[in-house]
C-alpha cells in the first residue's frame, strides 16, 4: 500500500521551497511556520524568515521584537516566541548547526514529537512517522478508527498506527506523502476518493463513511472577551502598551487596554477612561473602530476609543511614540487592522 502512497506522491506533490533542501535548520522553520497555517498562507512568511534569517546563528542572535514583527499577521505568536527561544538553546548547545538526532531535538523545549518526526526523516531520512491533523484524518478513514482523534486513548491509537504505517525503508518520502494525501485528495469535506491511491484499501471509503471520519469529542465553545483600546491623540503622539502578561499575544504592543465584562456604552466607559487616564479634560472622545477578532479559544469583541487630550499623567509602562513609529512595532492582527485603516500601518 505504501508503494502506491510514494508512487502518487512524485507524480502529484506540489513544488515547495523547503522540498528542496535537506537542512534541517531550514525544515525546522518551515514546521514551525506551517504549524495551524495553511501553505499559502505561511509561504510568504517562511520566505521572509529564511532570507533573513538564513542560519541558527541570525535567528539567535535576532532581537525578539524583529522575530515578531516579522511573524506580525501569521498569528499563533507564541510560536514566534518559543521559536527564538529554541533557537537561542541550540546556538548554545550546538553552535551554528542543527542537532542530528530525534532524541537530540525531542529533549529541546519548544521541539514536541511532531516536528523532531518531521526534522529527523525529512532532514535525515530517520524512521520517525509524523501525525499531524491530516496524517490522522487520512489514517481514521483507511483504518475506520472509532477512537476519537483528540482523546487520550485515540492519540495513543493513532500513534502506533502512524508507526505501524510507516515505510522504514523510506521514511522521508512517506511522511510527505501521506501528509501531501491529506493536503490535496483526502479532504476534510469532500475527499476525493476517486483520484485517491489508497482507494482500494481504504476501510470508510469501502463502507462510504469517508466523511463520518475522524471521530472528534466536540470542543468547548470559546469564551467571550470584551477589550477596550484607548488610541490616544495627543500632539501627533500616542502610547503604546507590551504584553507581559501570561495571556494571548505576549510580547506584541497594544494600544492601553481596559478589558471588561461586557460591551460597554461611551457613558460606562468615561469613568473608567478617566480614571487610567488620571484627568478629567478629555477634548474629545469617540468610538471608532468596532471590530470581533476569532481565536481558537476565545471571541475578542474589540471597540477603539479615539481620544484627544492636551494634558495626560501616562502609567509608567506606557511607551510614548510618534504616530508614524507605529508600523514599526509587532501588533496583533487585530490591531493591525485599525492601523490599516487609519492610514498608519
Ligand atoms: S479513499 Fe478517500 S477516504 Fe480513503 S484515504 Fe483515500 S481520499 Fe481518504
């Protein structure tokens, strides 16, 4: 079965850049800029990262705030984060050069048993079988797995059904293959068995379950977050906040933030506006920008207070910045967005 896997592989696989190299480095970053992102999406950001930083050494030696202002719209920013910090450990452990083992890179912090599979056979042709999200949908419909994929037992099934799957002979190739499979023909809605080389073994498409599969305990739904931005104008000025906190979108900058339990009306939010902002003259006070921003867990309901104000007693962790500087700090998309349209980004 596995023979007809590869066979389809090299006549189908598409053209991509890390495709064409076997440094492990560089195979690393395109894992960790794939991860959650779709290829299109994260092909220009891998670009980017492998120009600028095209060795272990640049990426270390980078300063965070440049790693995240590169990565600014890709979201999920602590990959960001914890790819800078692994880089930083394997520049200490090993100089410019990428370990060479799965268990060499399993043992760094920010290297889960994912991507070390996918590094290890693809960089070194090492028998390490990867699962991800489309290797798992691929094996629950060949095999009619009943186990739910995000279980504890499921995941336990599944991995030793991705080793048990697993061509020895030829590891590198098969894990691009059956995640190419996944990719291109066995589609979360609507794959496409005809086209599909597993056709003749595959249990669901057999039974035509295909799209019964996988099986998923259903997610919590996401909570609901109501962020107030506080765009201060003040003699072409405004203040910028860093996100230290253990919360979303650590190390990027925000506009001050005053986070509540609901959607408030510009009379709830006066008090408090005055409060952080210590002064009772504001010029002039609007609302304008409205926008909802989805996360995996969670639903931001943002509103932008636009406030101009002569005098202001600033929190101490404020950054004063001329309007123009914006754009060259790491924003969250949401931001981004505002700055878009107000001509700053
Ligand atoms: S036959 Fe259909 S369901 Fe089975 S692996 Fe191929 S595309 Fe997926």
């Amino acid at each position: 079965m596995q023979g007809y896997l590869q066979n389809w592989y090299i006549q189908n696989k598409r053209d991509l850049p890390w495709r064409h190299t076997q440094d492990p480095y560089i195979i690393w970053l395109s894992e960790v800029i794939l991860q959650q992102t779709r290829v299109v999406q994260g092909l220009p950001y891998f670009l980017k990262f492998s120009t600028t930083y095209p060795s272990i050494k640049d990426l270390a030696e980078a300063p965070l705030d440049d790693v995240m202002k590169l990565w600014q719209g890709l979201g999920y920013y602590s990959r960001a984060r914890n790819m800078h910090h692994t880089a930083n450990l394997i520049y200490e452990k090993y100089g410019n050069s990428f370990p060479t083992s799965y268990e060499q890179m399993i043992a760094l912090k920010g290297i889960g048993p994912y991507t070390a599979s996918a590094v290890a056979s693809f960089a070194f042709n090492l028998p390490y079988a990867v699962l991800d999200g489309n290797v798992n949908r691929v094996l629950s419909r060949l095999f009619m797995v009943d186990e739910p994929i995000n279980s504890s037992k499921g995941k336990k099934i599944f991995e030793s059904l991705s080793t048990e799957f697993l061509d020895i002979n030829q590891p590198a190739m098969h894990n691009q293959a059956i995640m190419e499979l996944g990719a291109l023909v066995c589609l979360p809605q609507n794959p496409k068995c005809a086209e599909c080389p597993l056709n003749t073994f595959c249990a669901a498409r057999m039974k035509n379950v295909a799209s019964e599969f996988p099986k998923k305990i259903k997610k919590q739904k996401p909570r609901d977050r109501y962020f107030n931005y506080i765009f201060i104008k003040q003699n072409n000025q405004t203040f910028l906040n860093q996100r230290f906190e253990k919360d979303i979108w650590q190390h990027l900058f925000e506009f001050p933030l005053i986070e509540t339990k609901k959607k408030e009306s510009l009379e709830e939010m006066l008090p408090q506006l005055k409060t952080i902002l210590d002064t009772d003259k504001i010029n002039s006070i609007s609302c304008t920008f409205e926008s909802k921003h989805q996360l995996t867990h969670q639903t931001i309901w943002a509103d932008f207070w636009e406030i101009e104000i002569s005098k202001i007693k600033p929190q101490k962790e404020w950054l004063k910045i001329d309007l123009q500087e914006i754009k060259n700090y790491a924003v969250p998309r949401l931001l981004e967005k505002f700055l878009i349209k107000h001509n700053l980004q």
